[in-house]
C-alpha cells in the first residue's frame, strides 16, 4: 500500500496508483467553510472547535481525524499557516452571525458591528473586506475600483522573504515533511495577470484593483502591460529562489497562480489574446522552475477554459486546478482524451454548484463515481470537488462523495 506522498508523486507524473489520490484543503480552493465543516463533524460526532483557515473566505483548517476519515493525501504549506504553528500563539474565539463557535487565527483583527464585521489590518486600520450580517464570508469592497487613476508606477510587487518567513516556512515544511506521511503543496507569492481572483495577495496583482480597466490596456497599451507583468514575475523568480533553498525538498509542487479566465459559458479573454500576452510571462515562471527545483507547477482557474488549456501545458503548467466539469466546453471525456496525458487534473470530481448541495447522498455517489472512472485511469488525476465545499451542502452529500471516491 503506497503512503500518500508516494501516492501523489505516482498520480502527478502519470502513473497508476493504489487507489485515487484526494484532496480537501490542501491550497484555498479546494477547501471546506467553516459553516459545512461544523456540520459535517457534527455529523459525524467530532466535537473540536472549528478553527478558521483563512477569515476571507472563512476556509475551516482541516483536523487530522477528518483527513484519516477520508484518506485524504496532502497538506497545505504557505506562510500563514507556516506562522502559526511557529507562534503557537492562541486562536481567538468568536461567534459568528448565525450561532458558530469558531476560532479564529492568531492576531486576526475584526471590528464588530450590528450589521456587518470588518477585517483590520495590524495597526487596526480597516481593510476592504466585510461581512455583512446573513453573509458567509468577508466581501472585498474595493474590486475593481471605478474611481481615481491607474498607475503603473504603484505596482509593486512582493520581491524578498524575511528572514523570519523563510525560517517559518522551513520549520513548519520540514516538520510536515519529516513527521507525516503526506503530500505537501506549497503556495504563496505567486501571480495574477487578470485580476479575478483572491487567493494571491493584492500586492501581486497586476491589475491594481481594477480589471476591467486592465482588461482594455491589454488591447490597447500592450507594452504597458507587458512590463507590468515582467514585474511580476522578475519578483515572484526572487522569492521562488527563497522558497527553493527553504522548501525545495519537501514540496511536491508550488502555486505558480490564481488566475480565474472563464465564465460559465466561455472563456472571458480571447484565447489568442491570452496567449499573446499572458501566456509567456507564465511561461517564463515555469521554466525557472522546472529547471531550478524539483516542484511541480499548480494553477488555479476557474470556469470554461477549455481553449486555454492547450496554451497553459505549452507554458508549462503541470498541474490544473479546480477543473470545473459544470462549464461549458469542460466535459470531463473530452478533457481526459485530449488532455489527459499532458497536463494533471486536480478537481473536477463533483459539482458543488448543483450536485453537492443539492442532490441525493445516492446521486452524489453516482456522480463521483462516473467523474473518477472517466479521469483516474492512467493516472494524472487527484480526485477534489470543483473549488471549496461551500455553506448549506449537506453532510451526508459529503460522507457520500468522499466515500464514493474510496
């Protein structure tokens, strides 16, 4: 029987497995909200705190008796998880608007108010995220900005790692890799060349907080662009050049992105497009590491982008990530017949838009099991639901799905 990182290192250079490989939070969207994760352990008689991953999308850290119950073969690595476990400072307790006890992270700000909380930066200065009273995570407020004026001088990406970071990450990696069996993904620094996404730190983002202005400049004033991403990537390379010396060897792959290009029906970016401008400043990110470390490369991007995907394993992304089989265009025969062999897919494995929250325990089942026998074979397949398991899906439906898998 193959341990699960030896499970992973199979599924992800294409060869066949004991079993599929399965994710549930092992980078921020392919996680579970704390709301289906309290009930889920409710359901099946936990009855730990439910700690937040990430207040933004109020992500739940998934417990080690949840990752044996379903087998679950990776763990997440990045710098806020990397700093708590360092700190081991105290989570902080609170109540969420429908009645959750939860924890939060360690020195996570919020100004509560009757109608709405607010994450606060350190110093206590209001961000831009904000849950109203019946939401379920922190909206950002402030995306894409319809007033002021963009300007390419005040993208400044993350270039450098602090000492201190670097130790985190290599503490907690190391502790991962040396006292567990699993697969660990890292993630952190990485890109965002259209703008649609929260995963990667605003810093990073090249659009400034305005896509759909960014979207224009990329017809319009392509030198402008191009140099904005050079940027990017310039100081992504510097910080991946740190997170190889510290991270390198217990990794299995980093996340190069969180780049959300399609819709439920299309792709948003004409496909040549995003292969004039966008694809080699991926590609160059790949390059540096496929012949620097020993990391796979991760990409997330959501919705139809099945004529995107030819150009995405031309740069040289290894692995794709949610692979949302709902969309137009993403049929999953279709994408393992053409794709299958060339690029890996991570996701795919249930609906949560339609199937997860709202079928039958016995039609999630039957669902997860045509999704898996159309991707497994050959390997190239880590079996995840398409993006984070979100608030109301029915715990049955969950036990379901995993059990399915197995």
């Amino acid at each position: 029987m193959m341990t699960s990182r030896e499970r992973i290192t199979e599924a992800i250079n294409f060869r066949r497995t004991d079993r599929v490989p399965i994710d549930l939070g092992g980078m921020k969207a392919s996680g579970i909200t704390a709301d289906a994760y309290t009930h889920l352990k409710e359901y099946l008689g936990l009855k730990s705190e439910t700690r937040i991953q990430d207040p933004r999308f109020m992500l739940a850290v998934v417990e080690e008796e949840i990752r044996k119950r379903f087998r679950v073969d990776v763990l997440p690595l990045d710098l806020d998880s990397a700093l708590w476990w360092a700190k081991k400072e105290a989570w902080i307790p609170k109540k969420l608007f429908n009645g959750q006890n939860v924890l939060f992270p360690p020195r996570t700000k919020i100004k509560e108010e009757p109608d709405a909380w607010t994450l606060l930066n350190p110093d206590g200065s209001p961000t831009s995220y904000r849950m109203p009273r019946g939401g379920f995570y922190f909206d950002d407020t402030s995306f894409d900005k319809e007033t002021g004026e963009f300007n390419p001088k005040n993208f400044d990406p993350i270039n450098t790692i602090s000492d201190e970071n670097l130790r985190a990450l290599a503490d907690y990696g190391k502790h991962l890799y040396q006292n567990t069996d699993y697969a660990v993904l890292g993630w952190d620094f990485g890109v965002c060349f259209l703008g649609l996404s929260l995963i990667t730190a605003k810093r990073n983002v090249v659009t400034l907080g305005r896509p759909t202005e960014w979207m224009t400049m990329l017809l319009t004033e392509k030198e402008t662009c191009h140099e904005m991403m050079d940027r990017a990537v310039e100081a992504f390379i510097s910080c991946l050049k740190l997170i190889n010396e510290a991270v390198g060897d217990y990794c299995f792959a980093w996340g190069i992105a969180a780049d959300d290009s399609g819709t439920q029906r299309r792709e948003f970016i004409n496909p040549d497009l995003w292969a004039e401008m966008v694809k080699p400043h991926y590609q160059k990110i790949c390059d540096w590491i496929h012949q620097h470390t020993k990391m796979k490369t991760f990409f997330h991007c959501c919705g139809s982008i099945y004529h995107l995907i030819p150009h995405l394993i031309e740069a040289g992304v290894d692995i794709l990530n949610p692979v949302q089989t709902s969309a137009a265009n993403m049929d999953p025969a279709r994408l393992k017949k053409e794709f299958g062999d060339k690029i890996v897919f991570w996701g795919g494995g249930c609906d949560t838009q339609q199937i997860l929250p709202h079928a039958t325990a016995e039609e999630v089942r039957r669902h997860v099991k045509e999704q898996t026998t159309i991707f497994a074979p050959g390997g190239g397949y880590v079996f995840n639901q398409i993006h984070n398991i979100q608030h109301g899906v029915p715990p049955e439906n969950i036990v379901a799905m995993f059990d399915a898998v197995l």
